[in-house]
C-alpha cells in the first residue's frame, strides 16, 4: 500500500464511525462553506466513502442553500440602501442647494477606496463580456459561488436570474468534481 492510499482508508474509518444518516449531512455542511462549496465537498464524501451520487447532491445542496442565503441578504441590503439613497435625494430636491452639499458629504467614503481583489476584477470583466450567465458558470475559477452570487446582485441583477444562473453552476461544476473524484478514488483502491 502507498501512503495516499492509506490515507484514504483511514479517512474512510473515520467517517464510518459517524452514523450513516449524518455522514450525508456533514457534506452538506462542507458544500456552505465558502471555498470548498459543493465542488469540494463531494470529493470529500467520495474519499470518506459516501456513494458519489449521495456526496453530490449533499454537496451541492448545501452550496445553493448557503448561496441562497447569501443572496437573499445581500437582496435585501441592496433593496434597503437603494431606498435610503431615494429617500435622501428627494431630501436633497426639497432641501436645495444646501441639502445637496450635505449629502454629497455624507456619500464621500471614509478613506481611500480599498482595491478590489484579482478575482472579484475578473468577475467584473466576464460579466461584462459574458453576462450573468457566463459569470456564474466562470466565476468559480475566481471566486467562491457565494461571492460571485453577492456581487451580481450587489450590482443590480435580478435575484431570480442570479439563483437560476448560480444552481446551474452548482449542478455543472459539482457534478464534475463528484466524477473526477469518484474515478481517482476507484483508480486509487482499485
């Protein structure tokens, strides 16, 4: 035996001392977690031993169930901080010039604006280029889906397209890690 595949053995009776019902359960867990999400946690089924279709749909439940989450609220701030700034600037009409002054003032940030990272740039460009569609099917490759999900909708995209085009995602990208995983795992034990 080889050490990684006595590392897979052993990983494997671990997870067989936890109850077979929960062991699904825990992957779900793991696919809400940013940077592992549904991509990352069916290998980690597949290699504890848990049927690959099982892991995948865990996994994978799990990550559209966090990114939900993530876009609902994100929605709602959205929705929240669009009716202050309405409310604000018909304040300022009411209010004159004046009012205008202050609430430029209030608006200026605390600071210098802090740079956006690598990935949330490439996003920006394959949603310009791409559309939601391409961003969400992209943007795994820069970003965890539930950032991805945060920033579409944070920039005004409908959240009904932002879910439909992150599920898909999340089928297509967990189901190709679920396979890969599942063909390096009965290559390895084979």
């Amino acid at each position: 035996m080889n050490p990684i595949e006595d590392l897979v053995i052993g990983f494997q009776e671990l997870v067989a001392a936890v109850p077979e019902l929960l062991q699904p359960f825990i992957v779900m867990l793991a696919g809400m977690i940013p940077f592992i999400e549904g991509e990352g946690g069916s290998p980690i089924g597949i290699i504890g031993g848990i049927h690959p279709i099982v892991a995948g749909i865990a996994a994978a439940t799990g990550n559209l169930l966090a990114v939900l989450a993530v876009v609902m609220l994100t929605s709602r701030t959205r929705e929240t901080l669009t009716a202050r700034r309405g409310a604000r600037s018909g304040a300022t009409s009411a209010g004159g010039e004046a009012g205008a002054v202050m609430t430029l003032e209030a608006d200026q940030p605390d600071g210098p604006a802090k740079p956006e990272s690598k990935g949330k740039q490439r996003l920006k460009r394959w949603l310009v280029r791409f559309g939601v569609p391409g961003a969400s099917l992209l943007g795994p490759l820069a970003i965890p889906t539930h950032f991805t999900a945060a920033t579409l909708v944070a920039s005004g995209v409908p959240r009904g397209w932002v879910l439909l085009w992150q599920a898909i995602a999340i089928v297509l990208w967990t189901t190709l890690t679920t396979v890969a995983a599942w063909l390096a795992v009965s290559a390895l034990l084979a």
